[in-house]
C-alpha cells in the first residue's frame, strides 16, 4: 500500500490495534484518497485528515472543511461547524491573541447528553429497574463557566457534582443553588476524600437545607463524626461508604484500586461500619456503596470485574439490613487520545454504548441471582465528560532547522580555502560528498552506514585539533542533507527500515510556539500524556516538514516530541512550512496549531513556570443558522496578576524602575525621552498578557 510521504508503518507493517468498524470504513476511504492524491501529485484536507487521524480521535466532533480549516462539529452535525481559523482571526480583529483556549458550550451539553442516552438505552434494552446518574467529579476542572454549565444540566439530566475537598464542598453547595429549578434539591452530591468535623459538619447541615448529599466514608473515624454530627442536629443522613476491592485497574492510576489503594475501607472495615451503624439505630442511612478502579481505564475487562465485586458487596450488604439504594462505579470512563481503540495508557478499547451497556449488564446479572433490587447507577465519568469541550491554539514563533539542502557553493569555496592555506580536505568530508552524489534507491542501507561512520570520525577529527571549523560545518551540511534525501526516498515507498528508525527524529525540526506546556499541557509534561495535535489551517496542502513542537519557556522539559498516532511511538509531527513576512517586515506568516482533548484536568494543573499564566479562554456557542458567536471572553493572566501570585507588588517594582530611571538621567546615561518610553514600556508591560503578543 502506499502512502502519503511522512506516514510510516510498523516494522512488522500493521497497525498497533484494530480499529472500530466505523473507523475502519473512514480509515479506509482517507487511505485510497491519499493513495490517489499521492500518486497524481495532488493534496487534499482529506489527507491530512488521514495523516493526522482526525477522524479517529475526533469522534465526529473534529473535522475540515473544503478551505482546509479544521472544524469542530459541537453536535457532531455536519452542517453546523465552526471554523476554528475563522475563529482565531475573528478574536484577533476583537483583539484577543493566541495562545486561546476555547471553551465549545455545545459540544460539552452534546456530551453530557450523550452519556445520558448510552445509559438510558442500556437501561430499556436490558430491562433494567433502576435509574442512572452521572456525577461530575469538579477536580477533573473547576474553571466556575464550566461548572455553572454542567450544574444547569444537570437538573435536566439527573446528573450531579461531587466534591473531594473542603474548598470544593463549599463551590458544589453554591453551584447546586445556582442550578435552581424544582430537581435542584434532588441533585446527587458526593463528597469523597477525606474529612474532618467542619467538613461534615457542613455536610449534615446542607441536608438539613435540603440538598441530597451523600458523604462517602474513607476511613472508619469519618463515620464515627457523621453519626456525631447527625445526632446534635436530628438529621437521618445519606451515608455512603468507599471499598477497597481486591480488583486491580489499569494504565497509569492502576494502584487507585485494590487493596493498597489510598482510599476506602477493606473489607472488614465495612463489617465494622454496618454493627457500628446498627448499634446507633442507622443502619438505614447506608445508602451507598463506592469504589474506584482509576481513571482513564483503557481495558473494559478491568472495569468488569470491578464492577462484578463490587455488586455482590452491594447484595450481601442489603441483605444484613443496609438502606442500600445506591451503587457507585466511581470514574474511570477514558478518552480515546489517539484513536486507535486499544487497550493502552492514551486510548481505550471501549465506546461509551458499551461501557454503559457492561456495567448495566452486570449490576443487573449480580443483583438478578442474589434477589436484590436493582440499585440507582451513579458514575463518576469527569474526564470523558470535558475532555472534547476545549482547544488550544497556539501561533508559531519561528522554527530551528536541519536543511535538507547543503550550500554546494559555499562548500566547495571552504574545500578550496582550505587547500590553498597548504591542508587537505579531510577524507570525512570526501566520503560524504560522495556519499551524497551518489545515494539512490539501491543503496540507502549502505550510503546510511558510510556517512554515519564518517561523520563520527569527523568529529573526532575535529575534538583532536585536526578539523578546522569550517570544514566540521560542511560535514554537518552533508550529513543532514544525506539523512533528508533518505528519508524521501523511502517516504515513496510508504515505509522506513530499522536502521533508519531514528532518522526522521534525529533530523525534525524545532517549532517555537507561543505557550507554556507547564501551563496548559502538564500531563504531557508530567506523565507523557499524548494529546492530538495538527495544524488548524492549510489542511489542503502537503506538509512537507517534520516537527517537534517547544514552549516559550526557559525549560529543557517545555517541547512536545512524542504525539498521537496508531503506530507506535511517533516522535515528530508533520507540518507546513513556515514562511517568512514578505518584504522587508519581520516574523514569520502566522501558522497556528491546535492542541485538541484538553478540558479534563489541564487547566486547574497548568502552573506558573516562567510566570507563564492563564491563556485567555473564550466560550463559543452556534445558533440554528450554524454561525458560530461568542458567549464570553475570559482575558488571561497579566504581568501583574502572576506577580502577585508570588508577592510582588506592581506599585514598589514601578517606583523602583523610576527611582532608577531618574537617577540615570541625572547622570546623563538615559535622555528624559528614553527615560519616559521605557518607563511606559514597563507600564504597559506589567499590564500586558503574560505571552507574546503580536
């Protein structure tokens, strides 16, 4: 098969994993397109769709459109998308700049309902007796917009919020009132985590306001404090109580399940809680039943098995007298980053339906041979919930290269000087002229090991004194120039041999973008996350490059060199030349690029490395026309604000700076006028956004 230039196969020449049979279908008209455009010489947005996998990932939220702009599809409706370019220009006209996160209010309602259809129709098919409820975890983002929304649908939805801190309680109690309407007071709330007597405390009294909220039990002395709290203000409670089961998870939060999990009661623990419970006359007030297997579970076997446990812990506790109503499968639904629907740490072998349809079918089966009613279904889903809502875009700074061309002029001029100076040209070099002159299809392999082992002798030539600085650059020239021509001609046979492996890595180039990775992609940073990354523009030309992706950040650890792919561990990405201003302007042509899948958890990571702040968020929703509008602007983090997240004063650095200036132009090194524009630089300095702006 062939395939586009810069798409490479497996050395064993298949995918990773299978695909679904939707995504097989897509999968296989993208392929023939490109095999079309590639051998006529065309480029189409449907090849870089297939290029980028953005069907895959995408999961009809993301596509392009006949301009070669990405779209983003907020109902997965075809004739209603947003231009996420037109976006970015009409923001730039009302002069908010990238870096932006936007925020798609549509997609994130799309979602929600989504979840709530998968459950509802597993629920009619199996006839299943009791309800659903999803209940979104506020740690997975916090942003208020966000939780607001998810909040107003909630009500509609039988959804709920959950709480894992103090901090948390006290904005779900605001959240839920803010929600009004007549099911607010019957919104499930879940506090998880630990707690101490205010924390329940609060908890008791907000059932006394009216909310259903449900307290989950960690250790055995948070109990103890419910029942105390209870008791001094009359209130019979829901008690929920977190098992640790022996089941273990999978990927990455694996050890947030089983045994030597952080949270929960074993066993008998909860033996310990149920006489405790009956021996206080509230045996009745345990309502729930808790467990968590991790998040992102990219194996629906794991979560089985999980959910089997914990459903005979349900049954047998109903039977000893428990007031159990609820079961609650904690979080763990994952996101699909790479598309490839396979059990590994950025996908998942599952789709939503199935998910939904295994966990009914099982909590039905368990309770069915035990004789106990079916409980209401409560998931913790929070990532698979946000996940699709937000983009980021970042505008391209610059970018460092290794050219494919070497300067024959200029090398040849060097090989000359230096035989007139009285030396000889090195046999290094000789060797990689001739390497480069003559490498052709029939003898990559060898030309490769030639001008690898040359190129290593030139530089030790050079470390010993041997090597003058101008030949050592000439080498440099021709061994990058070797490598690119390698990697073109086996880019036309749709495929790179193992000894070139390391090549396309070796020879990417670097693109500087306008962002801080600590600040909206920490987990890629942290735990090697992959996110799906392409540009959003001049999708209907050939990327004809080769990229790693850097921050602004003065860190070694701020660039992006591994990304989505179902082949396994691709380490630059393709993209489009980056041309320079016309004329005599300075910069480079503005080429952004978007970041897709972050709403869960980037946002309330991101930290202040380099004082690098907030981006602006802009929420986007599209009326029944298809037209895009904008429903509110967050404006990012300034120069003061992150100052004084870390106690500066904005007035004692501007009195300094013109104490300073003053006595400068006192002793003649500054004039007054230079004095005032750099006074009013860093005015506007400290007011400005914490990024660059054009």
């Amino acid at each position: 098969m062939i395939r586009p230039q810069g798409s490479f196969i497996n050395r064993d020449g298949v995918d990773r994993a299978a695909r679904s049979p939707e995504s097989q279908t897509v999968h296989e008209m993208a392929t023939i397109s490109a095999r079309t455009s590639f051998l006529h010489g065309q480029w189409t947005a449907s090849d870089s769709a297939q290029l980028y996998g953005i069907a895959d990932w995408g999961k009809g939220y993301v596509s392009f459109n006949a301009a070669g702009n990405a779209t983003v599809l907020p109902t997965k409706d075809p004739s209603k998308q947003i231009d996420l370019h037109e976006v970015v220009q009409g923001l730039k006209e009302r002069g908010v700049h990238t870096p932006v996160l936007l925020r798609f209010n549509d997609l994130l309602a799309h979602r929600l309902k989504e979840i709530r259809k998968a459950f509802d129709d597993a629920i009619a098919d199996q006839g299943y007796q009791g309800p659903y409820s999803c209940v979104y975890p506020i740690k997975v983002n916090q942003q208020r917009h966000i939780c607001e929304q998810i909040a107003s649908l909630a009500v509609d939805l039988n959804f709920g919020l959950e709480a894992g801190s103090k901090p948390e309680l006290l904005a779900v109690l605001g959240l839920s009132a803010v929600a009004g309407g007549p099911g607010v007071n019957g919104m499930p709330i879940i506090c998880n985590g630990f707690k101490d007597s205010e924390f329940i405390e609060t908890v008791t009294l907000a059932t006394k306001l009216g909310r259903n909220i449900i307290p989950v039990v960690e250790k055995f002395s948070e109990l103890e404090l419910v029942v105390k709290h209870a008791k001094a203000y009359n209130v019979r409670p829901k008690i929920g109580l977190r098992v640790k089961l022996s089941a273990r998870g999978a990927g990455r939060w694996e050890g947030s399940a089983g045994v030597r999990s952080k949270f929960g009661l074993f066993v008998s623990e909860v033996l310990k809680a149920v006489e405790y419970l009956k021996q206080h006359g509230m045996l009745d007030c345990l309502n729930l039943i808790h467990c968590h297997v991790g998040s992102q579970l990219y194996d629906i076997r794991v979560l089985k098995n999980a959910i089997n446990e914990l459903t005979h812990v349900y049954c047998e506790l109903h039977k000893m007298g428990a007031g159990l109503t609820m079961l609650d499968i904690g979080g763990g639904m994952g996101v699909d980053y790479d598309g490839s629907q396979s059990a590994w740490s950025s996908s998942i072998n599952y789709s939503v339906a199935e998910y939904a349809a295994d966990v009914v079918y099982r909590i039905k089966s368990v309770c069915d041979d035990a004789g106990v009613p079916h409980p209401m279904i409560l998931s913790e889903s929070g990532r698979a919930m946000v996940a699709y809502s937000s983009v980021l875009v970042m505008d391209v700074l610059g970018t460092s290269r290794f050219e494919s061309d070497p300067d024959m002029p200029a090398i040849e001029a060097a090989m000359k000087r230096e035989t007139e100076k009285g030396g000889d040209v090195p046999q290094p070099l000789k060797d990689l002229l001739d390497c480069y002159r003559n490498l052709g299809d029939r003898n990559t392999t060898e030309c490769f090991h030639d001008a690898t082992q040359a190129r290593d002798e030139a530089m030790s030539l050079f470390s010993l004194g041997y090597m003058s600085l101008e030949m050592r650059a000439a080498t440099e020239q021709l061994f990058w120039a070797i490598g690119h021509k390698i990697i073109a001609l086996c880019g036309r046979k749709g495929e790179l041999p193992e000894d070139f492996e390391a090549l396309p890595e070796l020879l990417s180039d670097i693109y500087f973008c306008n962002f801080s990775l600590f600040q909206s992609m920490p987990d890629s940073w942290a735990i090697d996350q992959l996110f799906p990354i392409c540009p959003i523009h001049r999708l209907n030309e050939q990327p004809t490059r080769r990229a790693i992706l850097a921050d602004i950040t003065c860190d070694s650890d701020g660039k992006i060199d591994h990304f989505v792919d179902k082949r396994v561990d691709k380490k630059c990405l393709e993209l489009h030349e980056v041309r320079d201003l016309p004329g005599e302007a300075a910069g480079v042509e503005p080429y952004y690029v978007g970041v897709f899948l972050l709403g869960a958890y980037q946002e309330i990571l991101g930290d202040l490395h380099n004082l690098l702040g907030d981006t602006h968020a802009v929420h986007l929703s599209i009326d029944e026309s298809g037209a895009w509008e904008i429903e509110e602007v967050i404006e990012g983090d300034t120069v003061e604000e992150v100052l004084k997240y870390v106690q500066y004063d904005p007035e004692d650095l501007k009195r300094a700076m013109r104490l300073d200036i003053e006595a400068a132009c006192r002793q003649g090194r500054i004039t007054l006028a230079e004095g005032k524009s750099l006074l009013k630089f860093y005015d506007d300095g400290l007011e400005g956004y914490t990024y660059l702006e054009e």
